[in-house]
C-alpha cells in the first residue's frame, strides 16, 4: 500500500475493465456501509474459493515436482480470479449510480 501510489499514477480514465474491477472490489469492501445487490454477494466468496483450491493444486504441483498438477492449479487459480473481477465489473455497473460511486468514473 505504500509502494502503489509511487510506482503507478493515476489512471488516465476509470471507464475501462480493469479499473472498474478495481472500483467493484472496493463497492464489495464497503459493502458493510452500503448495501450491494443480493446476486452479488455470495459468487465472490466462491470464486475466492475455487482461487485458492486451484493455488493448493499448484502448490503441491511445485512440492512433489509433477507438472499436471501444477498447470491444472494454475489454470483454476487463473479462471477463478478473472471470473471475480468479471463479477467485480458487474457489482460497479450495477452500483456506479449510488451518490457515493458515481463520481469514480472519469
């Protein structure tokens, strides 16, 4: 946290994917003070989940040396995390219109 702001500027504009899984991410923290949509809040602890299965297989993959289980791990940590931040695009689109979000796009 505090290599991030000196390493990386600002972005030039918030209304590309990444940036909106980023701002997803912090509507799904805050979601303690702002309620998020009920569709939206359970699928991101699952996927969480299947990461880190897939994190558990790689691991292993890299202990004993055998390749298939290592590729197979990687593979779920990989589709596990990108359907999140898929999700995390969706929550923002469905919240950007909340008074306190609206002004993170630019």
């Amino acid at each position: 946290m505090v290599f991030n702001p000196v390493l990386f500027q600002k972005p030039a504009s918030t209304k590309n994917w990444a940036s909106k899984s980023v701002l997803g991410e912090r509507v799904y923290l805050n979601r303690d003070t702002i309620d998020i949509p009920e569709h939206h809040k359970v699928m991101p602890n699952i996927l969480n989940g299947i990461s880190f299965i897939g994190m558990l297989f790689a691991l292993y993959g890299v202990v004993v040396l055998s390749v298939w289980p290592a590729i197979f791990g990687i593979s779920l940590a990989y589709l596990g995390k990108s359907w999140y931040l898929d999700r995390m695009v969706w929550l923002f689109e469905d919240m950007k219109d909340v008074p306190e979000y609206n002004t993170w796009l630019y």
